[in-house]
C-alpha cells in the first residue's frame, strides 16, 4: 500500500508513573508520524492494547494532561507541544456528559473556545448533522440510548479538540452492532482531517485491530534469570497494519492477515 511517514505528531520519551509503592508505568516510549497517502486524507488511528489492569488508563490520563507522570515527557500536535488537558480532547470509559444539560448545551460547552457566535452555532449544527443528532438537540443524555449518547460525548470532544481525540475502552459494554457503529464513527472522524488522530485505548484485542493502522502492545518485562516480572509497564511490541496491508479496508475482518496478527498478539499476551 502507498503510503509516506511525514513529521512527528506524537512523542512520548521514557514516561514512569508510580502510584505509592506500586510502579505502574516504567520507561514508556513512544513515537507517532503523520501518515499520508497520495489522494487521500487520512487521518490516523492508534491502538494501546493491553489486559486489564496493566495501566492503560492511568497512561491515557499522561498523554491526556489529566495525570503528570512522576518522568519523562510527553509532546503532541504538529508543533509538538508539551500536553495538557484542553489540547487533546478526551472520551473517558462510560461516556460523560453533562447530565443536567441537554445534547445542545453539552455541545455549547465544548465549544466555548468559538468566540464569534456564528461560526460557534454553524460548526455544532454541522456537528451535530454529522452524527445524527439534529432531532435529539433538546434531550438530556438520560434520554438518550447509549449509543446516541456515546455519539454526544465524541461530537462534543470534537468540537473542543483540535485533531487529537483520546479514547479509554470505547468498546467497552457495547452490542456486536454498536461496536460497528461506532468504530464506523470512529474511522469517520480519523479521516476528516489529514492531521486527526485517534488514540484508543482497550483490550478489546479484536475492535481495536480492526481499525487501528498501528497497535502498540503495552506488558511487563521478566527478569532473565528467575523470569519474574518487573513491574511497570512499558512498550513491548508495536504492529504496523499498514505494511501487513490490513489498514483502510471494509470488513478487515475476513482478511486472512487479520487472523493471523490477532494469534500472533494472543500468543504474545495469552490473557488477552
Ligand atoms: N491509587 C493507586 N495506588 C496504587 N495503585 C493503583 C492506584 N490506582 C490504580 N492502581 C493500579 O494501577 C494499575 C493500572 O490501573 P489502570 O486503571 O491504568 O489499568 P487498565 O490497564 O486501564 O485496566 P482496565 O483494562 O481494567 O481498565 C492497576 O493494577 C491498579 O491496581
Ligand atoms: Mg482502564
């Protein structure tokens, strides 16, 4: 497949976070590329992987500038900047809005960095066309079903981030046909806009490959001698599908290369 590596997006250099005693995250690197393809624009969408309660959270919370590591830095956007929170936009597990504001208001609060009045109502109407939520305007999130509510939380960090959108588990406690929905949803932002990028957070081993271009696979090491593990995670091994040809296509699913990687990474991480 045609495609060219441009300018460093993302760079996450030797990253460790200790909770009390318990390290967490240890020397954790990290480096992103815009991609482009001739004739296309294309956005980017990564996968962290990693089983339950290996960090992947308290990760997602450092490149969100929600968390400080207690090392290392972390730089994102063309200009890489040092991150912070309301340069990235976030979706954190289980979707949060605003429950005592209605769709339309979540969405007037995410985009309150619109200082002209008129172009802040535009690009939420347009929003809001985008992902089918013209006709729930007036609705509070508790009237709305979990998927239109998943839709309301992602339009409302589009609205306020510029290209980056972190997402912790998006899959998580959906239906086979929500997961379709909104990895749909999800490769639809990717490519509105050449620089976006969608970082995804999970273990949900399948959805994420099936839409990521790059997977990150984040574990522990072992101490050579006893094989005991070092805690901390770290990156273990990083899977390139745009060269295994499994990148920006329909149904993935049924490539024979597709279940081949996804053996590859359950022989890696059998917890997986
Ligand atoms: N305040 C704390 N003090 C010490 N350890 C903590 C604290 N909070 C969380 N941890 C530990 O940090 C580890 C990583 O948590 P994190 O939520 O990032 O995992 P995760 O990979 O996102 O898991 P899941 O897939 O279940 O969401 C866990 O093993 C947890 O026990
Ligand atoms: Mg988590």
């Amino acid at each position: 497949m045609n495609y060219e590596y441009k300018n460093v997006i993302l760079k996450v250099d030797n990253v460790s976070l200790k909770l009390g005693k318990n390290q967490i995250l240890k020397d954790v690197n990290v480096e992103i590329r815009d991609v482009v393809r001739p004739g296309y624009t294309t956005g980017q969408i990564i996968g962290f992987l990693a089983p339950s309660g290996m960090g992947k959270t308290k990760f997602f919370e450092c490149l969100a500038g929600i968390r400080k590591p207690d090392t290392g830095t972390i730089l994102i956007g063309e200009d890489l900047q040092p991150t912070k929170i309301g340069r990235v936009g976030v979706v954190q597990q289980n979707y949060p809005l605003f429950m005592n504001k209605t769709v339309y208001g979540n969405m007037r609060v995410a985009a309150s960095g619109f200082k002209n009045k008129t172009e802040r109502n535009d690009r939420i109407d347009d929003v809001l066309t985008k992902f089918g939520l013209v006709d729930k305007k007036g609705f509070y999130p508790a009237q709305l079903s979990g998927g239109q509510k998943q839709r309301a939380a992602i339009a409302q960090q589009i609205l306020c981030a510029n290209n980056f959108l972190l997402m912790d588990e998006p899959f998580s406690g959906l239906d086979v046909n929500m997961i379709k929905e909104v990895s749909d949803l999800i490769k639809e932002v990717a490519h509105m806009h050449e620089l976006n990028t969608i970082i995804i957070v999970s273990h949900d081993i399948h959805s994420t490959v099936a839409i990521s271009d790059t997977i990150w696979m984040m574990g522990r090491d072992r101490t050579a001698d006893t094989n005991n593990i070092i805690p901390g995670a770290k990156i273990k091994y990083k899977y390139n599908l745009m060269e295994r040809d499994l990148a920006w296509k329909d149904n993935v699913e049924t490539h024979p290369e597709f279940n081949k990687l996804i053996n590859e990474i359950k022989g890696e991480f059998p917890t997986l």
